[in-house]
C-alpha cells in the first residue's frame, strides 16, 4: 500500500473574483482553482480542504488548506509548481509535509480574522477594495465597548446568518479588539484605519460580519454594550445588526 | 455672456482595469468616465482635461482633473453627485470652483509619483495588485545610488516610450529617493515594501516606470550609479533598463 502524504499549505487571495472558497455548481472558487491547478501538475481528483469557508468577496493572508496524496513529487511543486498554474488573485504562500494526517477544518483550534475599515471620507478607490468606510457619527469607544462583550463563550446564534446548518452554536472568543493601524503608507495617508481583530475557536456563517455590522451600525442605532448582551441572550439572527460588507474581512491565521 | 467656472478635482482612481486616464476609441478610460458621469447630471460634451496622461494601470491617489462650465449646479455636485454616476473604481476626492481659468496639465508646476515595491518573497495577491516583487538578489544600496543619477535637469531620452511625439525632452527632476515604507499593518506583516518617489516639473511617456525598471534591474546586469550616468548621457532609449510593471506605479500630487 502506499503511503499518504498530508500537505499542509498557507494560502492567500482576493477574494472580489471569487464566489468564495467552496466550490460552486457555476462558481469561481479558491478550492476550484486550487484543485485545478493541482489537477494540471498531475494529481487529478485531488480534494483540497480548507480551514475556513469563507465567503464571496472575502479575503485572506493565512487561509490553511490540506490535501491528502500518494504522489511522490516534491515539496517544490505545491508551492512554486502550483502558483504558475494558478490565477494571478490566488498564491499558495508556502508548503509543507505535515508529520501526520490533518483536516484543515476539523483540526483547527482557532482562527483569527480581522475586519479592516475606515471612517467619514470618501475612499480612496485602491483603498476601497479592502476596507469598509463607515459613517463619521459612529462613536467608536461605544463601538469597542460592544465588541467586548462577544469575548468568551456564548451562543452566537444572533450572529449566524439564516440558511447555515450548523446546530451547535457555541463558540469561544478568545481575544475582540478594535483598534487604530498606524501605517506611514501614504495610501493611508489621510484616512484613520481601524482593525476589529477576533480570536476564537470557530466561527458560524458570516458571524464576524454581523458583529462588525452591529457594533458599527450608526447613528440613533448604535448598539451600546447593553444591548450587545440583549441581542446575544435573545439567540435570533433578526436583533442583530446589518451584515457588513464582505471587502473588509480577512481570514488572517489558522493555528492548530 | 454667460461667465465660465473653472471646476478643479482632485481624483483617485484603481487604474488596473482602465485602459489608462485619456479616452481611447474602445477603451474603458478614467477621463470617459467622468465625462460619462458629468453628461447624467446634464453636462453634456464637456471636455475632461488630467494633469497626468496615465497609462493602463496606473493608479492614483492624487490626479487632477479641471473642466469649464457655465452651469449653474452647485460644487456639491461634483463631487458627491458624481460619485454615484462614477464606478467604483474610480472617485472624486474634492471638487473645487478655482478663481481663475486653470488647465490640468499646462499649468501643473510640478507632480509626484510613487511606485512601490516588495522584496524576494511570493506576493500576497491583495499586495499584488499595488506593487511590484522584485528578486531578492537585488542591492537596494546600488538602486538607490543610481536613481540619485537623475536628480537635476536632464534630457530624459533614454528613459521615454519609443512612440512619443514630444520633442523637447528635457525635465527637471527635483527629488527622488528610495525608501522603506514604515506600517503595522498586517497585510504588510512579513514583507519589506519600499517605495521609489519622484517629484518633478514633468515626466515624458513611462519615464518613471523606465526610471524604476533600470535601477531595480537585477544580478549581473544591476546598473551602478556610473552607468546610469551613461544612459542618461546616450540620449537613447535602447540603453536603459525594463519598464516596471504599470501596477506599482501610483500618481500622488499635483502641485499648481
């Protein structure tokens, strides 16, 4: 018999071409093209687990994908090998041997993702691809005083979308933060970038989306950190606040 | 006699999926979709002039665009009201009504370009878009000796588009420097992003991107400061180095 090798490999892409990472009956996919890529340098039928499904139009620096395989080609070709035959929006980011067999979503004990916006002005169109510009009126200590009360373990059902078949909601939220991006990059250079980072052991469907989209809703609306514990205790999607835009969320780490 | 207003605006733009700022018989440009937007808030055949003639993508933070107008419509609407007939990928940052007849590009005293520039590493596609990765074999010390070559005024032959029909050729290059881009942003996390600035009273066609592409010119053919010297002496474009790729390049200011 011959023995299965478990490559473990760091992805990033753009999502805004991409109907998200799962394949899709008429969709363009990261795992679809990934697959295909592998198909191209030989290993056909190959399947490639991701670590988070993410959404059409989401991002990520530190997606983790695994796949299983009897070839012996080397390392070099999951990474170098595949990148040429990839889209320019996907890069595998690096390669390796995992020691033993790993399920990139099942394996994973948390993942971090951040939501990257900024506030009042009119965004910069290269800026815009990346980031949600929020009213000026959003208070942002009230802001973060809201976020902080999604740390720890809570069911999260107010903040999965509709249509997820996941029924064990409960998650840990390890770390929320929402903070200001110093950067000397004169893209920024105007604009005050913010960062809502979360830290936690699993995430339902568009659950950070809905709590950025809560905690930034705006004006007499502008959930305070009582509400936020009102809206979770009541476990319905429909106490929640808006979705936010996909462009801004990035699946930054998966660590295991 | 009706009086003309001189509209001066200050535009951002992705220039990826343009075909460059100046309309083309069927390309998509950024000057054909402002004046598309101008003629659905009833300003019908009013010619956009740009400070800067970018080329196919080329991105801008700081483009100015300048039109004349004898209507009436308040400023408002030409900022705010043409962003919602604008695509995304291209906004008005500020409109303003100069006190006097202003041309974009005659009376531009002086613009800045920026053109960025990763190091060695496979590229985050959502870094990819902005900037340029270069081998890592290439001595940034010797880059930027070179590129100080061209402060002062020069003719610039060697370093223009074949295709050009300017004749006089010589500009003045004030500053231009090469440096590492300080951020704590985590898209930028494991990378070294530079930056090449040039500021100057004018810039022949790809003069920068041909600046950029011969002092990031790699291993044994990596042009010293002497060299470049000599280009810039030979007066002939088949002596400078490659062109940078259009992605990396970013027009920043114009100054009046």
């Amino acid at each position: 018999m011959k023995r299965l090798r478990t490559i473990h490999m760091s992805v990033g892409y753009d999502g805004t071409e991409f109907c998200g990472w799962q394949v899709q009956p008429n969709g363009r996919s990261v795992q679809g093209a990934i697959e295909a890529a592998l198909a191209k340098i030989g290993l056909r039928d190959t399947a490639v687990i991701g670590a988070g499904r993410t959404d059409a139009g989401v991002h990520a620096l530190g997606q983790v994908a695994t796949f299983q395989t009897d070839s012996k080609i080397p390392l070099r070709a999951f990474d170098a090998g595949l990148n040429t035959n990839l889209p320019e929006d996907v890069r595998i980011l690096r390669a390796a041997e995992w020691p033993r067999p790993l399920h990139a979503r099942k394996d994973a004990r948390e993942k971090v993702y951040d939501y990257y916006f900024i506030q009042g002005k009119t965004a910069q169109p290269v800026l815009s691809r990346y980031c949600w510009t929020i009213p000026a009126k959003v208070n942002l200590e009230r802001a973060a005083a809201a976020l902080a009360v999604v740390r720890g373990t809570h069911d999260f059902s107010s903040f999965c979308a509709s249509g997820s078949d996941v029924e064990y909601k409960e998650r840990i939220i390890e770390a929320a933060s929402l903070s200001a991006v110093k950067t000397q990059h004169p893209l920024f250079a105007n604009v005050d970038l913010y960062c809502i980072r979360l830290r936690g052991n699993g995430f339902l469907k568009q659950m950070v989306r809905n709590i950025v989209g809560s905690v930034l809703s705006s004006g007499e609306k502008q959930i305070d950190a009582q509400t936020m514990q009102d809206i979770l205790a009541a476990r319905d999607r429909r106490r929640a606040g808006p979705t936010a835009p996909a462009k801004g969320l990035f699946l930054m780490q998966v660590i295991y």
